[in-house]
C-alpha cells in the first residue's frame, strides 16, 4: 500500500485543497490518500473559526463518493495541540508494511525545523512538499529547491518535491467572504457551500458588529 497523510485546519476546506489531492494521489501513485483535520494546528492555537467537528464534517462532505479519498478523526479525537509526529506514529502503528508519505506545503515547510521531533517525522514517513509552479527552480518530482520557503541543503535527503497546479484560493478569503455576504459558490463544493450556510458558520464577526441599540 501507498499511503499519503494530507493534515491541516481545512477551516474550510476548498477546491485548492481537492485539486492539490488529487495531483499528490497521481504524482505519487497512491492506493489511499487520508485526510487528517486537525483539533488545533500549534500555529493557529488561539484563532477563532469553525470547530472541529464542523471542520470534520466538511471534509466529509467535500471527499464524499470519491474512492481515492478518506478522513480520519484521530488528531478530533485526541484533542489539544495537533502534532504531526503523533499522527504519524498512530499510522505507522495500524499501517506498518505501508509506503506512507506526509503531505506538506511548501510555504508551511518553511517552518518544518521548528516543528516537535521534526528528525522523527521524516523516519515515519517520507515527505511529499507540494510547490506550485513557478515556486523554485529544478525538476518537477524531486528534492529541488522552493525560492521563498526552502533550500536544497534544509530538504531531507529522500524527499519529494512535487508540482502541482496553482489554485487561488485560500480558506481565509473563503472565511471573509462568508463574514461579508458576498458568495462563495466555486470556492467550495457545493456541498460544503450548503454546510457552511445552514450551520451559520464564520459569521460571527458579523452578527456582533449590529448596532443592537437601533432595535
């Protein structure tokens, strides 16, 4: 089994998210791609958004049918801080004979030697970095340098570096969106488009804001 391990606040998730899974599942050649929302990402700890279980559930929606794709709820489940070496233990646990490979973006890799235990991550699994195209320079599928968030003597040895397509979405556009009333149909599947509205999420800004003393 080929197994990729895509984390993340998915708050929400996106097409961007979708298209760069899809691209990974192809480039790497996967038999299974998970996706893993986290509880609280230690770079988010303290931002406000959809909870947890909000953000699972739309994960859910926005991989449901598609054969390629699961989600699991291990870091909802163990709550707290979401560390990726724990992830990753858990997996190499329940999937020991497997080929697992840990999806990060470029940009969030620029961080990756602060992360907890960062030596123990690359022996659990092997990094997939996902760059856009017109992100560094050298091949499309190999341990090339990203300009702007990585060079080749930080990448590990026996990682990867794959190109995927360039979407313009951010979950934070999503988000201001929602909060100003403008749409966001293309954005997101439409299932989750249709979550999004009926559980009033990322509106709270918003509803705080009326002035209460003109009712």
């Amino acid at each position: 089994m080929r197994l990729g391990i895509l984390g993340g606040s998915f708050d929400p998730p996106h097409v961007g998210h979708l298209l760069v899974a899809g691209d990974a599942f192809v480039l790497l050649e996967l038999t299974r791609l998970v996706f893993v929302p986290a509880s609280v990402q230690p770079p988010k700890a303290g931002q406000a958004g959809a909870a947890p279980e909000h953000r699972l559930e739309m994960v859910k929606r926005m991989v449901a049918g598609d054969a390629r794709f699961e989600v699991d709820r291990i870091e909802i489940d163990r709550a707290g801080l979401s560390y990726s070496v724990d992830t990753l233990e858990s997996f190499a646990a329940r999937y020991p004979d497997a080929d697992r490979f840990f999806l990060v973006g470029a940009d969030a890799f620029a961080s990756f030697s602060a992360w907890r235990e960062p030596e123990r991550i690359v022996r659990l699994a092997r990094l997939a970095i996902l760059r856009r195209p017109g992100g560094g320079a050298g091949g499309s599928n190999g341990p090339t340098a990203v300009e702007g968030h990585m060079s080749e003597a930080r990448v590990p040895p026996d990682a990867m570096v794959l190109s995927t397509r360039l979407i313009d979405v951010s979950s934070t556009e999503i988000r201001e969106r929602v909060r100003t009333g403008r749409s966001i149909r293309g954005f997101v599947p439409q299932s989750v488009e249709q979550y999004i509205l009926a559980q009033r999420l990322y509106r709270y800004w918003t509803e705080c804001s009326i002035d209460w003393s003109a009712r």
